[in-house]
C-alpha cells in the first residue's frame, strides 16, 4: 500500500517537473528569439553563464565592461542560460522606473530574499494598490516636516559617537587613534556579510547564482539557516519597538512608531501585528546598513582628499544652527560630497527588475547595427540597472567621471547643467525610495557633528566588495573594515 503510494508520488513528482522543465525550455527559445538583436559577451560557461564573473570580480567592474564595448543595451546569460537585459538608455530607465513602474516589479529573486529577510514588508510589495497602501502608513514618519522634528535626535545620537571617540583618545591619552569606522556604522555588518559577501566559496556563489531562478533555494542549508536568524533578531528589535510604543500610548509624538500607532486607531481594521514587523524590519534592515555604508565611504573619500576635508570643514564651522533646513542651505559644499559620495558609492549596484508581460521598451538611440527604436521583452525577462554604469559616464560627468571631485555638483549648478538620471542611489519615480530625505539628514548631521571635532586619514589601501551593500574592507581581507586614523582637532 505505502510502496504504491509512494510510486504514484513519484510518478506525479516526475510529471511536475518535466512539465517545469517544458515550461522553461519554452521560455527560454521565445526569449532567445526576441532578444536575439541585444549585443552581449558570450557565455564563460554553459551552465553558469557569466555569474562567476559577476560574483568574484570587484563590483560592477563587468557591467562597465561590456557596457563600454557593446553599448546602452546589454544581454548576457546567467545560470541555466536565462537571459539578463543590462540597461543604461535613458529614455528606457524612464520608462521602467517612472511611466511603467508596476510592470516591471522587482525579480522574483529579490522579492524572495526580501521575504525571508524581511517579511513582506514595502520592499517586498508589489503592485500600485498594495505599495500605496503600504506607502501611505510609513511615508508621515518620513516626510521632510518629520525629519526636521528629529533632528534634535540625530544631533544626539551623532554627539554620542563623537563623544565616545573622545573619551577612547582621552583614555589613552593620544591626539590620535586608529578607529574601526564599520565597527561604529554598522551593527548587523557581519550578519549579513556572511549571507552574502563574496568569501570565494561554492555555498556563496550558488546562492548568488540560482536564487534568480530558484528562490526557495534561500531556505537551504546554513546559508538559510542565517537568514531565518537575521529575520528573528530584526523582528524580535522590531517588535519590542511596537510593544513600547503601545504600552507608552505615544500617539501625538513624530516618530515612526508615533504615526503607525495612530494609523492603527483610525483604520477600520487594525493593522496586523506581522506587518508592522515587516515594515520595521525594513526600516532597521534596509535603511541603517544603507545609510552606514554610505557614511564609512563618505569618511573614506574625505580621509584620502585633505584638502576636500579641509575645506568642508571650514564651511561647518561657520553654521551655528542644528537645523537641517540651515544645513541644507549654507552648506553647499557637504551636500556635493554626500551626492558624490552617492555617485560613487550608491550601497545598492543594481537595480532589477523583471517583465511582468511581453512589452516594447523605447529607446533614446537604436541598438548598434539597427534602426530599431525600441527593444521587444519577453515577459519574465530579468532586466539589470547597473548604477556605477550611469553614474561615470564619461559623456555626462566628462574624463574624471572616475574621481572623487565633489566641486563638479557646484560646477554644474553654477552652469545650470543637468542630465537625466544624475543620481539613481535611490531610484526614481512612484517607488523612488520612501527614506531619501531622512537618510540624507542623518548623514549630513552626522558629518557636522565629526568633521568640526575630528580629521580623518587612512593608512591602508581599501577595497569594495559585495556584501548587503556595497561596503569598503582593507584589500585582500575578507570581512567589512575601514581602519581610519582619526585626530581630535
């Protein structure tokens, strides 16, 4: 009896995955034929396609490689053979991010990372109903009045690190010390570094390389067992925030908290427990290890550019009010070093996407050898927005696109230049990100705070590598690190 069960078990098992398999196949000739015309590499290997290349070598170098030789539209080929679109035309991003934007939700991939990370919260969410909803609770704790209300808070929480670094040269009894910048920038860094940084090790790549097309394969082995822990311990924070916040009964204050407890009141059903944790998560998660890697580059540029630090120095000095507004207003010079910082270093490379139908696409300039004004994708296509692509083009930010040189902000607002797509840190359009204005005030308070109390300079040659975010190591090492001397002024 139990033998005969499990054969037809078997035998249906078999079925559904010949008719998977069929199914893929199917997928793949149809995409392979409308795509033909895309110029790309050809595959380093059958099976892998070009996903080693992508893992080990340093971040986005391949995408500016081919880039470079085969123009604004690129295809190559992942694990398997499925197709990947690498866009950088203008006038496409346009019509993915802003015209478009709910056909083109994020790769099944990313949404199942964002899942199992994070829950389903508004990273996770698809559609233009479901996100405005989930848009509409966080974006009052979000909002530009929201974060001039807290500034206090940040100023605060900036004089503790800064106060803690005093009391390490104080206690030591030295001018200057050599700190570990990502120690103090990031508290969930070496959780997520091993989920996903590059170690050169099989486990690693294989996730990186299937989670694409086989999601669940996050759930497997230590890989996913780190990742259920990374979920707990942000939603146990998560949790004993909400609990707080209920048991304070804090309904009139600016916080997050604040907001979601008075949405909760007034909505006819009361928001569920498990998504107010996925939004919290999202907000720990998403939010602070983007934000500290985008500080511990900014320290980094600042530390090997003196006299860009100097100068962003003596423009601090000469703010006397804690307000971003003021900030933001008498200090030109720091918001060019956080935009450059930020076209430099966005924390996100890539920006993916995938074709929820088979849909024409514009062009801004026909694909190489054609007239073709536009590029047919198949539904189902992955399609990569490479931000260190876009944000060195030469022929927008001229030879030096490569440079750290925060003067070229106030060069081209002196000359009112500006091009599309300047800065894609934090996308664009209906699902631009719901923290920039919070993000941008943290960091620039923060480096108010430091700069006028402390030089940086750096002794080690650093390197970028793929963890959460992109983040800065010392060269050849493995985890995050980003030892800078650090002088009381």
């Amino acid at each position: 009896m139990l033998s005969a069960f499990l054969y037809k078990f078997f035998l249906f098992s078999c079925g559904v995955g010949l008719v998977a398999l069929a199914r893929f196949v199917h997928d793949l000739v149809i995409s392979r034929r409308l795509l033909r015309s895309i110029p790309g590499p050809k595959p380093s290997s059958f099976i892998w396609g070009e996903e080693w290349k992508l893992y080990s070598r340093p971040p986005g170098q391949p995408y500016a490689e081919w880039h470079r030789k085969y123009g604004p539209i690129v295809k190559f080929r992942g694990a398997f053979g499925h197709e990947v679109v690498s866009i950088t035309d203008h006038r496409a991003i346009s019509f993915i991010l802003g015209e478009h934007t709910y056909q083109f939700p994020k790769a099944k991939g990313v949404r199942a990372w964002f899942k199992a990370t994070l829950g389903e919260g508004i990273l996770w969410v698809e559609g233009k109903e479901a996100h405005e909803r989930q848009r509409k609770l966080l974006a009052p704790a979000l909002s530009s009045q929201a974060v001039r209300d807290l500034t206090p808070i940040l100023f605060e929480t900036a004089s503790k690190v800064a106060s803690q670094w005093m009391k390490i040269l104080d206690r030591l009894r030295v001018d200057a010390v050599e700190i570990e910048i990502t120690d103090w920038t990031s508290r969930f860094a070496r959780v997520l570094d091993g989920l996903t940084n590059n170690e050169h090790n099989k486990s690693s790549f294989y996730m990186r390389a299937l989670f694409w097309l086989f999601p669940p394969i996050l759930n497997l082995g230590k890989k996913g067992e780190m990742i259920r822990r990374t979920k707990y311990e942000l939603g146990s924070i998560g949790s004993k925030m909400w609990r707080d916040a209920k048991a304070i009964g804090d309904h009139d204050g600016r916080t997050m908290m604040a907001f979601m407890l008075k949405a909760d009141s007034a909505a006819a059903t009361p928001i569920g427990k498990g998504d107010i944790i996925a939004q919290m998560r999202t907000v720990i998660s998403a939010g602070y290890e983007t934000v500290s890697a985008v500080v511990a580059w900014m320290l980094y540029e600042l530390a090997i550019h003196p006299q860009v630090q100097t100068e962003l120095r003596h423009e601090l000095q000469r703010v006397q009010c804690h307000s971003v507004d003021v900030i933001n207003d008498q200090c030109p010079l720091l918001d060019s070093a956080l935009k450059e910082t930020l076209r430099l270093h966005p924390a996100i490379l890539e920006n993916h996407h995938e074709a929820s139908l088979t849909i024409s696409i514009p062009l801004e300039e026909p694909i190489p050898g054609t007239k073709d004004m536009h590029i047919i994708i198949p539904e189902g296509t992955l399609l990569a927005i490479p931000l260190n692509v876009i944000h060195q083009d030469p022929e927008v930010w001229g030879p030096d696109a490569h440079l750290f040189r925060p003067e070229r902000w106030l060069e081209r607002k002196k000359s009112q230049i500006r091009h599309k797509h300047e800065l894609l840190t934090f996308s664009e359009g209906p699902r631009v990100c719901i923290g920039k204005n919070f993000a941008m005030a943290e960091i620039k308070v923060l480096m108010v705070t430091l700069i006028q109390q402390f030089s940086f300079s750096c002794q080690h040659e650093i390197e970028a590598f793929q963890s959460f975010v992109i983040r800065p190591r010392i060269r050849g090492q493995s985890p995050s690190s980003l030892p800078l001397l650090v002088r009381k002024l």
